[in-house]
C-alpha cells in the first residue's frame, strides 16, 4: 500500500504529560486538578514528590525515547507514518501538537494513549481531550482515531511476562519459588471504576502474566498513588496495606509488577520505589520492583499490529485470555465520568 492509498497518514502519542523544571510543577499540578475540588494543601504535598526528583518528571523523556523506538520499528517493518507526540497535561500540548500536524498536511490519524485499560481517566477523558484540542485547531484539525485497549494483546502480556521474571531473577534461588507478586495499578475512586471495566481488565492481565511466569505462586491486585479525600472511597487494598499484610503472614520477598502503567514515571519513581520500599524494609520485606514495559521490543512491536489491523481491514486482532480484543470506536456510554 502506497502512502497515497493509505486510510491514515500520522500515529499521534496522547500522554499525560510532566514537568521538566522545578518551576514548571505547580502549573503542571493546576492543570491536572483544573476542575476538580482537589485542596491547595494536597497539591502541594504532590509538588514535593517532583521536588524529591529536582523538579523533573521522566515521563516526557520516556515519551521521546518510546516515539523513537516506534519510529525504527516502523521504519524496518512498516506502514510508513510521521509519527507525533501531544500532552493532556503539559508540553507538548494536544492542541499545539495538532496545529502541527494540520500544517504538515495531516488529515486523519490514529492515536495511541499511553493507558492500557479501560476508565474514564484513561481512555475517555484521552478522548475527550483530543476533541477539545481539534476544536481550539478548527477546522483544519485532522481526524483523530484511538486505538483500542491492549491489556491482554499478546505481545503487551509478553513483555510484562520478561520484566517480571528479571524481577523474580533478584530473588536468591532457594526462596524464589515461593515469592509473592503484587500486581499494582493507579487506584481510581470507586464511583470511576464502576463505570468501566477497569478492574475486570486488570484482573485479567494480572492473571495472563501470573500464568505465563514459572511456577504457580500467589498473586494479588493492589492499587496506588490514591489522591481523592479520606471519606471518598476507592479501590483497594492499597499496595502499602498489603506490604503490611505480607509481611505479617512471615513472606520473606515479594516482587512488585506495576502492570497498570507503562513507564516508569514519578507515580512509580515515588509511590513504589521510595513510599512502598519504605514500608517494606520497614517490615524487614525484600522487596523487588518490576521495570514497566517502557521500550520493551515486544511492547513496541504491539504497537505497530495494532496500527497495522486498524490500516487493513480484516488482519488478525490478536488478545489474549477469555475476553477477546476490545472495540476500536467507543461506543456513547463507554466509561462514563462518575
């Protein structure tokens, strides 16, 4: 297929976006809580975990490095796309990226949100913000189609089966086989997830890649980084709760897999490797954090397959497990705000 016949002609990476300067933290902290009654005093405690790490989040970073490994991949196996990158939250923004790609010529693109499961902050709101930045375009804006959730591609679950398993390398040979895992993901109000299968798919990549480790040990379904007030209930347990539960059931190691982020940005850098490890060697708990999928060969390979089934109708849509591949267009009522 010749560039001219192809049905899309850009990839558009949608992300969260992160500061890069300590004096660009409390503007990035009050667009991401624009809209919400979220207290002065809470963003900043949040500011102070940027401050941990000077200032910076590597999110932006592990955006450009994932951008270019998308562009070798489709370099060497094709379809020949520009390929852009645009931020919900920060630079770049959609609507600047947009503009961009308006005067390239763009006309219609696909997107990929960097969130694999299905919820109203990770995959409507992405949405959401996309039509909002096409309309601060106008009408030259080109068409932006998402792709869908991969959460139980094949080649996604593989590349979470590798980091884990060097994970579960870091643990001396004779108490290996009996180590815990703990899969974590971004705990969400209740009220969200129940209006998404949020927690169904992620109960379903958690056992896809508990399945494929060796051996059979115990796993469990944790959440993080909780930031809504004490009396609005959210998922649970937390992952510092079972940390506690772990280790007062006398479990020597635990390995943790941070499944439900694919970067390892500030709520990774700080809720796991600096709160949660804090926990745990307060417990006297080794424990062992997973990498995320980051550039993973098989994660950026997956990438491409889903560009490629949405370019050729009728190619294969490869998933994984019981619950088959997920819809490409959103139906109206798909993860509805609370």
């Amino acid at each position: 297929m010749n560039a001219s016949e192809q049905p899309y002609d850009a990839l558009l990476v949608v992300s969260f976006g992160g500061p890069e300067r300590r004096e660009d933290v409390i503007p990035f902290l009050e667009n991401v809580v624009r809209g919400r009654n979220v207290p002065r005093a809470r963003l900043l405690a949040v500011a102070e975990h940027y401050y941990h790490f000077g200032g910076s989040s590597p999110i932006n970073d592990q955006n450009r490095q994932l951008v270019e490994a998308i562009e070798q991949e489709l370099k060497r196996h094709g379809p020949s796309l520009p390929i852009y990158w645009g931020n919900r939250n920060w630079h770049p923004f959609l609507a600047d990226t947009l503009r961009q790609m308006a005067a390239d010529g763009v006309r219609r693109a696909l997107a990929l949100v960097t969130s694999a499961f299905s919820s109203y902050s990770g995959c409507r709101q992405y949405r959401e913000n996309i039509e909002a930045a096409r309309q601060q375009v106008g009408p030259m804006a080109p068409q932006v189609e998402k792709l869908r959730a991969f959460y139980n591609h094949p080649l996604f679950v593989e590349a979470i089966v590798d980091r884990a398993a060097a994970a579960l390398a870091e643990i001396p040979a004779d108490r290996r086989a009996a180590a815990q895992l703990l899969f974590t993901a971004h705990g969400l109000p209740q009220a969200m997830a129940a209006t998404s299968r949020y927690e169904e798919q992620l109960r379903e990549a958690s056992r896809l890649v508990a399945k494929a480790l060796p051996g059979s040990r115990a796993w469990r379904l944790v959440y993080q980084s909780r930031s809504g007030p004490p009396s609005q209930p959210w998922l649970e347990p937390d992952v510092r709760d079972a940390l506690r539960e772990l280790a007062g059931r006398g479990a020597p190691d635990v390995v943790v897999v941070p499944i439900g982020f694919l970067s390892d940005h500030l709520e990774v850098l700080y809720d796991l490797d600096v709160e949660a490890r804090g926990v745990a060697e307060g417990l006297g708990l080794n424990m062992v954090r997973a990498r995320t999928v980051g550039t993973h060969p098989r994660f950026v390979g997956m990438i491409r397959e889903l560009v490629v089934e949405r370019m050729e109708p009728g190619s294969e849509r490869r998933a994984c497990g019981t619950l088959g591949p997920s819809h490409d267009v959103c139906p109206d009522d798909c993860c509805p705000p609370p």
